[in-house]
C-alpha cells in the first residue's frame, strides 16, 4: 500500500523570497490572514516595476541632504494605502 498523504492537494503560489526566506501561499484553507495582499502588490510592482515607472515622471527638486523618503518610497506606500493595505 502506498502512502498517499504526502501529495499536495490544493495548488500553491511561489513569491519572491523575503528576506531570505520562502514565501508560499496555499489555497487549502486553515488560518487566514489578510498581509497576502502585500505579497501580491509586491510582486505585481517587481514584474511590472509600476512604482519606478510613475517615479520617473516625477522631478524631485528636493536638496539630498533634507530627504528623509524617496519618492519612490512614497509612492510604494501611497499605493498600499490606497489599496487598504496595513502597513503596521
């Protein structure tokens, strides 16, 4: 008799790795949490680079040594809260 409960039965999605760790998420149910989002918007952005084309139209006149956040940073964050995305 073969063993039968080591194979997968609902499929999985791969994300990119978070610091240094696997990212996986899993469609069979169990306890839920709602940062999956996150993990979404962040590979959309990487693949698509959405937030560093939008950056490039923009024109920072800003003086470096006053920049405490890249516009690009700005906008990353801008997206997740238009979204309703917590970001803690």
């Amino acid at each position: 008799m073969t063993n039968c409960t080591a194979k997968k039965s609902a499929k999985s999605i791969q994300f990119s790795s978070f610091n240094h760790k696997k990212v996986e998420a899993s469609f069979s149910g169990g306890a839920i949490g709602t940062d999956g989002g996150l993990l979404l918007l962040r590979e959309v952005d990487k693949k698509l680079k959405l937030t560093k084309r939008i950056r490039s139209v923009f024109i920072d006149k800003r003086h470096l040594s006053y920049i405490d956040h890249t516009i690009e940073g700005m906008l990353k964050r801008l997206v997740k809260n238009i979204c309703g995305l917590d970001l803690g």
